[in-house]
C-alpha cells in the first residue's frame, strides 16, 4: 500500500508537468488536438499498462511491478528535468500556491465556463475513481477472483475510454 501511495505522489507530480508541456510541443492553434492526443496516449497506457503489468506478475511476482514502474518514474523525471523549455518572463508579480488557490477558487466560481468544466472533470473523476477502486472486489466474484481476470477488467475500462472519448479531451 505504500508503494501504491507513493506512485499516486509521483505521477500527481508528474502529470501537471507533462500537461504544461504541450504547447511547447505543438503550435499554438493545435493545443487542444495536442491535448486530446494526450487523452489518446493516456488511455492506450491504461489498456496496455494492466497488460503489462499482468504478463510481469505472471512471469516474475508482483515486486517487479512496482520495480518496473518506479524505473518507468525515474526516467519520466530524468526526462522532466533535461527538457529545455522556453522561459517566458511574465509581467505579473510571483504567487505562492496557497495565494494563488484563494485567487482561484472566487475565479472558478464567478466563471459560468469553467465551473461547467470543473463540475464535469470533478463528476467524471469521482465516479471513475470509484469504479477503480471496486474493481479488484468485483475481479474477485468474477472469474474466480485471479490477477488474469482482473487485468483483462482494467484493460477493458481502458479501452471502453479510450472508444467512448475517455473525458480526456478539452471541454
């Protein structure tokens, strides 16, 4: 359990940087099809993650798994910290994050837009998370409750995103 905890820190620090990422790698009138590639890639990971991880269980036990994925976190890191990017010098002053969340949360609430967005990603999430979180009790009553079974379950929710759109593509 706290390998899977730390996992969840790692990629919640990831993602956002990968994210801020893609203007810099598409132009600027191809950001939103650039984020929803993104969406497409996010969903093939979790189709072919489960796959993965279910062949390495398989083959050499559950250590290796998380093994395996910490390696895949370091290299993610190593990339985040070799990247170039472009710095932009800004014309409003530095804001520490808790500043910045009590500006945040008065603009979220005073934008039609964007509490439609956030009422979505936060619906879509909540619900998403919990069906993750019951799906190794339901692998159990089904299939006589094997990792096979299980990981064919988590890839087929992969693929059921990634067929039905996923929520990954920008509002």
């Amino acid at each position: 359990l706290l390998l899977v905890f730390a996992n969840g820190l790692g990629l919640a620090a990831r993602w956002p940087a990968f994210s801020a990422l893609i203007p810099e790698l598409v132009p600027a009138n191809e950001v939103a099809l650039g984020s929803a590639l993104s969406g497409v890639a996010n969903n093939g990971a979790r189709i072919a993650g489960p796959l993965i991880a279910g062949a390495i269980i398989t083959s050499a036990g559950s250590a290796y798994v998380f093994a395996f994925n910490a390696g895949l976190s370091v290299v993610a890191g190593a990339l985040l910290l070799r990247w170039s990017y472009a710095r932009k010098t800004s014309a409003l002053p530095r804001e520490r994050i808790a500043g910045a969340i009590r500006v945040g949360i008065p603009h979220v609430r005073q934008s039609p837009r964007l509490r439609y967005v956030m009422v979505r990603v936060v619906g879509f999430h909540f619900h998403s998370v919990a069906l993750v979180g019951l799906l190794p009790l339901v692998a159990q009553n089904v299939g006589h409750g094997s990792a096979r079974n299980f990981n064919l379950q988590s890839s087929g929710m992969g693929a059921g995103r990634g067929v039905g759109g996923g929520g990954e593509a920008p509002a």
